[in-house]
C-alpha cells in the first residue's frame, strides 16, 4: 500500500495568492526557476523544504520585495508574532 503525504512545512497560501496574482501557474514559475512542476506543488503545499535559493528565484519572478518576503515564506513566523 503507498505511504500517504504528510505535510511537514506550513502551506504557503499567500504565495500561491501571488502567483494568481501575477497570472501566473505552478508550470509557468516551474520554468522560469528551472524546477519541475511536481516540485512548485510540494514545495508550496508544504511536502517539500523551499531552500534559499528557490526563495530567492521565486520572489524575483512574483516581484516580490524583501521586506514581505515573511509574509509569503513563512507565514507561521507571523502567526507566532501576534500570539
């Protein structure tokens, strides 16, 4: 029997936002940062560790300016910020 996905990050829900935002698909950023499209999936449903370098070459493709780069990468850093 397959072993089921667990989710062991946040699910980025902002990011995917912006990625509607900007008209874009998990295909279209897949290609522009040179990542399977499999990846972009696990990594925003939180199967997958984002590393800096994906942090970066995404937030360059959705313009995506530093100081909101918390908001979009780690949503839980906000959340713990306001209890």
């Amino acid at each position: 029997m397959p072993k089921s996905k667990r989710r062991v990050y946040p699910e980025l829900n902002a990011l995917k936002g912006r990625i509607r935002e900007k008209k874009s698909s998990y295909r279209k950023l897949a290609e522009k940062i040179g990542r399977s499209t499999n990846t972009i999936y696990l990594m925003l449903n939180g199967y997958a560790i984002l590393g800096a370098d994906d942090i970066d070459a995404i937030s360059e493709e959705l313009d995506i300016p530093p100081d909101e780069v918390i908001k979009y990468f780690f949503p839980q850093m906000l959340r713990n910020a306001t209890k």
